[in-house]
C-alpha cells in the first residue's frame, strides 16, 4: 500500500472515470467511441479490483486474477466488436448509429 | 510527499484524458487521449507495487486494443471527419443523470471506513503469480485459465467470420 494515500482516493478516481464512461456511451453517436467508452468503465472496474487487492487482502492474489480476465475479455470484446463495426460500414457506409437502423422494429 | 505528488499528478492525467476521450470531437484524438488514460493507469498500478499487472496494462490494453481501435478508425472514417455528439437536450439528461449516480457512489464509499490490512507486505514476484494461474489446488486459477484460452480462441474465430467478405454469388 501506499504511505499517505487511502483507500477511498484510489475509489474516488475510479468511480469518476466509470461515471464519465458512461456520459460518453450516452452522449456519442458513432460506434468506435462508444466502444471506447466501454474501454473507459472496464479500466476502471479493474483500477478498483486491484486498490482492494493491495490494500484490504495483500497476502491473496484474487484480485490479480480477476484483472487478468477483465483484460482478456476486454481484448476479446474488442475484436469481436471491430470485426462487427467493419462489417457495419461495409454494409451502410457509415458507423453512426443514426444511420444504422435497418432491423429497429 | 513524493508518494502524494505522484498519486495527484497520475489521478489528474487520468481525469482529464477521460473527460476529453468523450467530449472530442475528432476520433483520433479521441483514441490518443484513451491512451494516455490507459498508460496513466499503467502508472497507478507501478505505485501499488503490482509490476506485473502494469506491464499487462501497457502490452496488452495500450499496446493491443489501441492500436486495435486505431486500425479502425482509420478503416471506416475520414480524418477530417468530426463525430456527431447527441442533441443538447440528450446531453445534459445524460450529464444530469450521470452526476447524480456519481454523486450517490461517491458519497456511499467516503462514508464506510475501510479497515486496511496490517501487517507486513508479502512480495509476490512473477513466479508466484505464474504458478497460481496453473494451479489446480485451492487458490489455483486453472479452470480460468482455461476458460478464458477458449473464449480467445472462439472470439478469434468469430472476428475473422464476420469480418471476411462474402463471395459474390453468380447469378
């Protein structure tokens, strides 16, 4: 653990950095940044798993692992969703969600 | 002091590069500023000792998902292109409704008192993290481990179906 820093500062940066993903997933229309937002609120869940790690369990290694896999399945997510997004814009030449609309019931 | 000076510059960085990561308007920019959030966190994780996690931060989301993003980007806009953000009634909901999440979370955790652990600090090295994820004893990690070099290998699968062009059909 750090020496002068609590807990709650590392908590209060993460929170801010989730709530702030999720103004820009609200707010953004194209598909590229919003899958950055979702980048942004997995950073920051993984910036709480490790905080309590170190400070409320440093003999375990739990919350290593569970970072580990939050990043394996963020890389896998994002492949998957680039590969969705190029094949979006080859269909509707565009990635505005606006524009995307074909299957809206 | 040292220690605060870092904590407050790195916590700062990572602020401000999120809050423009969503309200630029150019994407590449945007990509740019994911990155140094991504890199700053990368610090954050060198302050709590935790070198081995850092190292993952910078290979694996600033090395590999960036450069992912940015691919893209280039692939499917213009650089002159500005993004379209939503209709200023939509935004200020959208900010109105976010504060007031923010605010709740944020008063929830300044008011429980965490008890943080006393006693030395064991140093775990590499080796130890490495034996732990292929271990299949009590505190092993074998089953994710596992399950995670499946879904890899099913999304690595999955993104080349769905992005390879389909064959014109002859008619």
């Amino acid at each position: 653990m750090i020496q002068n820093i609590p807990l709650s500062y590392f908590l209060v940066i993460s929170t801010l950095m989730f709530f702030i993903g999720i103004y820009g997933f609200l707010t953004r229309r194209n598909l590229i940044t919003m899958l950055m937002s979702i980048e942004l609120i997995l950073n920051s869940v993984n910036i709480n798993f490790v905080a309590f790690n170190r400070y409320l369990y440093p003999q375990q290694l739990e919350g290593h692992f569970f970072m580990l896999i939050v990043i394996a399945v963020a890389a896998a997510e994002a492949a998957v969703a680039i590969a969705i997004i190029i094949n979006i814009y080859r269909n509707f030449k565009s990635i505005d969600v606006e524009n995307v609309d074909e299957m809206k019931f | 002091m040292v220690n605060e000076v870092m904590f407050f510059l790195i916590g700062a960085m990572i602020l401000i590069f999120s809050v423009l990561t969503v309200t630029t308007r150019r994407i590449l920019r945007a990509a740019v500023y994911l990155l140094f959030v991504l890199i700053s966190t990368a610090g954050l994780y060198f302050m709590l000792n935790y070198n081995f996690l850092a190292a993952v931060q910078l290979t694996v989301y600033a090395g590999g998902i960036v450069v992912l993003i940015i691919f893209s980007i280039l692939l499917t806009s213009h650089l002159s292109e500005r993004a379209v953000m939503a209709p200023l009634k939509q935004s200020l909901l959208s900010a109105l409704a976010t504060l007031a999440g923010a605010t709740l979370t944020l008063m929830t955790i300044l008011r429980f008192s965490f008890v943080p652990a006393t006693g030395t600090d064991p140093q775990f090295t590499i080796t130890d993290v490495g034996n732990s994820m292929v271990s299949y004893n009590r505190d092993g990690y074998a089953l994710p481990f596992e399950v995670i070099s499946i879904l890899l290998l099913a999304a690595m699968i999955g993104a080349i179906v769905v992005a390879k062009k389909e064959k014109k059909i002859k008619e």
